[in-house]
C-alpha cells in the first residue's frame, strides 16, 4: 500500500512544501503533494512526527514523573551528540542490555533534557526548510541525553560485552535483513544509498555488503549456504537435537525394487507382461522396449516394484540408472540366444551397482532353446548358478505360457528377505527420478522411486533445477494415491520444468523454499560452466602451430546441427548419445538444442537460426509446423524406432557431402597405324584388345606405361561410318579431344565415370 503526500502532511503536521524537500533530502523520488510513498515510510515519519507527552505540572507527586517523564530544557553550552554517535551508542547499549533488562525498552530515565527542550515553549518562529533531523534521530538523541550522567561523554562509551550474531540465508533481501538488523527498512535503504547502492525493500542485496552493514550496527553475520551446517546459533537457548531419520528404531520393512535386464528381444517385457498380466510389448514401436517403465504387484500378499528398462544399446544409459536405483536384479536371458553383448553390459551395471542378481532362463520351451550352455556361461561370467555350486538362483521360465512365474517371484521375496530391506516411512520423502515427460493436458509430469519418507500429495520437491508442488500421484495402473510409501513408484504432476531422469529429489519446507533451491541451483551450474569456460580459453592461448592447423582443418569439415526432441527425458539423453557416437572422417554433427514434447514452431524458429535439422523421436508435430518448415527449408526426420532414426540422420549427414565419383576402366585399344586427316589432324587406326571403346567416354593416351594425355574420344569410326561403341576383336578409328600427338604403338584406355553418393 502507499499514502499521498498531502494526507500525510495532515497527519504529521508538517506543509506539503516542507515534506517535499524533506523527502527528496532522503532520496526518495517525489515531486508534488499528490506524489505516494510506501506505508512503512509513512509509518516511520508518523513516528517520528508523533506528539510527545506535555511536561508535569510543578508540584505533581512523583508517580507522575513515573508515568509520564518530562522533558527539562537543555542547559546553555550542553554538548548535543551528532545522529551518527547516537545512532551507533543506542545499539550498543540495546544489545548490552537487551539480555538481562528486556523491558528496558521502558525504563524511566533519570533525566531528559533534549526531550524537555523538545517540548518546552519556545518563541514562535518560522521553521527554516529542509532542517528536519533524519528518521529516528529526535528519540534517539533523548534517550543518549537520559544517559549523559552515567556516561561522562560521547568518547568514553562502553563497548558492549559480547557481539551478537545473527544468521541469514542467500538470497539477501532488503525489507528482510532490516528485520535482522532491527532497522526500518528505509533507514536500511538510506544506509545503502550513502554507499553507492540504491535498491528497493524487495531486492537483493551481495553478502560482503550485508556483512559490512552488520558490523557496522555492531553485530556478526553470519551466512548458511544451501547444504552447509551451522557452526553455532548465536542464541542463548539449548539447540534441539534432530532425530536421525536413519536410526534402526525408525526402520520398518519395505518392498523390494527389482531391475528387468538383458538383451533386446530375450523377452523381458512379455516377463513383465506375465507377471503384471497386461501388454505392455505391443504398445512399444517395433515391438522393443523404449522406456523405463515402473510397477507395483503383489505376490503372496507382499509387494514388489518393478522397473523394465530398453534392450537396445542405444539405451544404455538408461539400463545403467535402472539398475542403480534397484535392489535385485534379474537378468533375462534367453535359452536358444544365450548371452549376448547387452547381457554382458547389464550383468556389469548390475554388480557395479552391488545388486542381488538373479537370472530369468526365458523360452525354455522354444526351439533351440539350450539351457545347459546358458548356465554354463554364467558360470563362465562368475555368476555360477546353484546347481553347478554357485550362489545365484537361475529359474527357467517361459515368460509367453507363463511357466514358473510364481517361482520366480518366491525367489525375488526369498531374496528380498535375505537383504532385509527397511526404510523409514516416517521423514520426509527423498528419492530417485525414474523417466519424464511432457504429456498433453497435464503439463510436465515424472516417474519417481521413493527411497525413503512418504511422500503426500501437496509436498514441496525439489530436484536439481527444477521443483515440484505435488498435484496429483497415480501408479502404473491411473489409480490416483494421496500418498506414496517407500519402494513405490508413481507418476507425479505439478513440475515446474523437466527433472533430468535418473537425478535425487528432496522435500522442501515449502513451494517457496524448492523454487529458491532450484534458482540456486541453476546460479551454481552457471558459475561452473562460466568457470570451465574461462579455464578452456585460457589453455586455448597456450595452442601450437599443429592445433593451429587442425582447428583450420576441423572449420572447413562440414558439420549436421540437429535440435533433437523426444517423447520422454531418458529417450532424449539416449537419443543425443547415441547421435554423438556416430563416427565420420568427412562430416562432424553437433547437437545444438535437446528437449522433450512434440515438435513445436518454436523448433522451426530456431532450426532456421541455426541452420539445423531437427530429429524427432517418438513424437508429433504440432499444428502449423509442417508448414512453416516448408516455408522455411527446414527438414525434419522423425520415426518411432531409434535404430531406424539414426539410419536417417546418418543418410541426412551423408546428402550433405560432396558426391563421390568412381572410375571403371571399360575398354583398351591399341594404336596400329597413324593416318593424317589435313590441317594437322591426325586419327589413330586401333584394334580393340579389351572391353568396349565408347564415344565420349574419358580417354587415357598410354606410351610405354606413362600417361601421354588425357580427354575424350571425339571420333569413333567403324571404317568410314560413325559407331557409338567398339567391342574387343574389332578395327576402329580413333580421335582424341585436342590430341594430335598419336604414335604407334600407344595404348588408348576407356573408363566410364559412375557418380556415387558419399560415405561418412
């Protein structure tokens, strides 16, 4: 809220002219009585305008005095301390005395002579402008005057015993940090501006100027980063002890988070299919998983989550933060396959990440199907099954009849109570982002595994950049919960951006606190990166002449900007390695801009800039792209299946390559007799040893091994008439293009040039 100035005046007393120029003195950007400032400076100048209480009456009884103090006049000669000493004395007595007089705030003083020199009559004159003292300064100098008997003067003041602390937290702001300080606001302000800064109560203000404006009001700053302990409160109470969230007394017994592993089409859904007794398979393009997909069943009245991750090994990535957020692993192999290249990278990301592992034999019953040979190579890998001696539990399945199914998940419980599973239920919830997306109607929306704590619906998340008000929680299945227990996987709404898959979240206090935690976040990643950029430039100027020359080399290489744009986040980050790894001596490609939803203008807008191609995976175009890339010449290569869309931006990176041309020797003629055609033209009679003499074809004139001359064969002659071509057996007669020096004995060589499309 604000007030105007010219109601002001009426409160306080004071002409609209006077407050005018007493408010430009303090900085403030007013220009006429209609002119508004803000309720808390309107407040502060209510205070300090404020009428003070007339002197007693002589003769009053003392309780009087008590209730009221008066104000005696200020003797001729008396020293009156500058706003600057008072200012600074008052708070050092206030934080002196603060402790053990909290009421001093109304302590009677023993006399008050600037006060009764306030209040007494004095001859009427007229107030000269702009002469008001600063806010506050009319108290502060009666009750310094209340103390001169106790302080013999401004320059023997006591020092105060202990200097106070006080703790902020970044960001700084203004109206807030007054609060700490115990100052107004605009006091705060006034502050700011005698320093060169001119901010507004709503602003941030940097930490080294905060510090000096604590020591200035005789108190110590101290400063909590995000993450960081406080040493000490400053406060005279006992600090109460945290409970920890990780004491056994707190742990109750959690489901089981299990890993579906392996190589592509050994049957790892259909498992999952089985097992959830849906069809998740036939949803997928090409019939290939292409998401990570997270479930909760229950089996012999227990529950288990389960996360299906890609086969492909594109999806590598997402295999690998599969299996580090699980505490089993089950890795699927089929028995008339055996072990293969993605088997062997998922047994590795299961023992990395220090999973129980077991091992799904799937298709026992398909032809071929070898069990014996499979459990040999585990045996081979380390992972010796039971049956041969080891430790890890094979089961043979048929995950398409549904053989041994139960087996399998009485072993994931035997499992699961041999680890002792536990978490707390009771803290606050923290866990693991498993895939996001952004889904039509409902905005950006993750998958997530709670590690411990339950989450509620309205809770506060914060995961690395962005954050999260929890809107609506549902499971695989679109049932909606209003909360989430350990070990459950939902599927959460209310974010404010894309969390990156695979990343930790934490609950805030509230929306506020992840926001600022977000903002912090990104402030952080952007002095890093500004950081490392610094870092490479200044090892760019130490470059030798070879760098020199390659960095020329690598400008004139043609390079494929793509904007890449996928369906969820793990397929986008799969997607972009994926691109990077493909190799080429002629051609580089650059990602210059990934992201998740459908293909937007947006897209086109900046592909234009950019001069880019945009690949899009597993998702749409919306309305009104297909044309404004038209417009635009920007191509636009999309598909459902990810091995499929990297053919395409590979054939997109070779079309931008010079065509290749290839030479194929024809035919081969041998000069026999020279006959002279007038004007110096000379035509050779040949016999054709090999292949076919061709018209216009490139000619080669060979002498002894050596090239003679090279062009085309303008003449073909098959004795006086013209031919197009001459086969191997045959007589001709032969003129090259601007060639007269014809000997006999020369060998004429054909070649046809085929145009090829280029390789990377």
């Amino acid at each position: 809220m604000s007030v105007r100035l010219h109601q002001l005046s009426k409160e306080i007393k004071i002409e609209n002219k006077e407050l005018i120029e007493l408010l430009k003195s303090r900085g403030f950007e007013v220009k006429s009585a209609s002119s508004t400032i803000d309720n808390i400076s309107a407040e502060a100048l209510r205070e300090e305008f404020a009428p003070q209480a007339p002197a007693p009456e002589i003769g009053e009884p003392d309780e009087a005095l008590k209730e009221e103090p008066s104000s005696p006049k200020i003797p001729e000669g008396i020293f009156v301390k500058s706003a600057d000493d008072v200012e600074r004395e008052r708070m050092d007595k206030a934080i002196a005395d603060g402790a053990d007089e909290p009421n001093s705030a109304h302590k009677v003083p023993k006399s008050d002579p600037v006060a009764t020199s306030r209040t007494a009559p004095t001859p009427p004159t007229t107030p000269a402008p702009n002469k008001f003292p600063p806010i506050a300064k009319i108290d502060n100098i009666a009750s310094d005057a209340g103390e001169q008997e106790e302080e013999p003067s401004d320059t023997q003041a006591t020092e105060p015993e202990e200097t106070k602390k006080i703790h902020v937290k970044p960001p700084i702001v203004v109206r807030d940090f007054a609060g700490e300080l115990g100052l107004k606001p605009f006091k705060l302000i006034s502050e700011l501006m005698e320093i060169g800064i001119f901010a507004s109560m709503n602003q941030t203000i940097e930490e080294s100027v905060a510090t000096q404006l604590a020591n200035k009001h005789g108190f110590e700053l101290e400063i909590r980063h995000r993450g960081e302990q406080s040493e000490g409160s400053g406060s005279k109470k006992p600090k109460k002890e945290e409970p920890n969230d990780d004491d056994p007394k707190f742990l109750k017994p959690r489901a089981p988070v299990v890993c579906i592993l392996g190589h592509v089409d050994h049957g790892k859904t259909t498992l999952l299919d089985t097992i959830r007794k849906s069809n998740v398979s036939g949803a997928e393009a090409g019939g290939i998983t292409q998401h990570i997909g997270a479930y909760q069943i229950e089996h012999n009245k227990q529950k288990i989550s389960f996360i299906d991750t890609p086969g492909h090994a594109a999806f590598s990535n997402m295999r690998e933060r599969g299996a580090n957020v699980t505490d089993i692993s089950i890795l699927v192999i089929a028995a008339d396959d055996a072990f293969k290249p993605q088997s062997d990278e998922a047994l590795n990301f299961a023992k990395q990440a220090n999973n129980a592992i077991l091992v799904a034999i799937n298709k026992i019953d398909a032809k071929g199907a070898n069990v014996d040979r499979v459990k040999q190579q585990m045996q081979e890998k380390g992972i010796a099954p039971e049956d041969y001696g080891g430790e890890t539990i094979a089961v043979e399945v048929s995950a398409l009849k549904g053989t041994n199914i139960d087996s399998l998940l009485d072993m994931i419980l035997l499992q699961a109570e041999v680890l002792e599973l536990k978490a707390n239920p009771n803290c606050i919830a923290s866990g693991t982002i498993i895939e996001s997306q952004i889904e039509q109607g409902r905005g950006t929306t993750a998958t997530l595994i709670i590690d411990r704590g339950t989450l509620k619906q309205g809770d506060a998340l914060l995961c690395g950049e962005v954050y999260c008000k929890v809107k609506t929680m549902t499971d695989a299945d679109g049932n909606t919960h209003k909360s989430a227990a350990p070990a459950m996987p939902v599927k959460v709404t209310g974010w404010s951006g894309v969390p990156s898959s695979g990343s930790k979240f934490t609950t805030e206090k509230n929306e506020r606190a992840a926001k600022r935690g977000a903002e912090e976040n990104a402030q952080a990643r952007k002095i890093s990166e500004a950081s490392e950029s610094n870092d490479k430039n200044a090892s760019a100027e130490a470059t030798t002449i070879e760098d020199l020359f390659a960095a020329i080399d690598n400008q004139k290489k043609k390079c494929l900007r793509v904007i890449v744009k996928s369906d969820v986040h793990g397929s986008t980050e799969a997607l972009v390695q994926a691109l990077k790894e493909i190799k080429s001596d002629k051609i580089d490609l650059e990602v210059i801009s990934k992201g998740v939803g459908h293909i937007s203008k947006n897209d086109v807008t900046l592909a234009s800039a950019g001069d880019a191609t945009i690949v899009g995976f597993n998702v749409k175009l919306d309305n009104g792209v297909q044309s404004l890339a038209k417009h635009h010449d920007i191509k636009i290569v999309q598909h459902a299946i990810i091995y499929e869309l990297i053919d395409q931006v590979e054939d997109a990176m070779a079309d931008l390559l010079d065509a290749e041309y290839k030479e194929t020797k024809i035919g081969r003629a041998e000069i026999r007799q020279i006959f002279s055609m007038g004007k110096g033209r000379n035509i050779a009679g040949c016999m054709v040893t090999e292949g076919v003499i061709q018209r216009n074809c490139i000619a080669r004139l060979m002498r002894k091994s050596e090239l003679v001359y090279e062009s085309k064969i303008e003449t073909l002659k098959r004795f006086k008439d013209d031919a197009k071509e001459v086969r191997a057996g045959y007589e001709c007669g032969i003129s090259l293009e601007g060639c007269d020096d014809l000997q006999e004995g020369d060998t004429i060589e054909c070649y046809a040039v085929e145009e090829q499309r280029a390789s990377l």
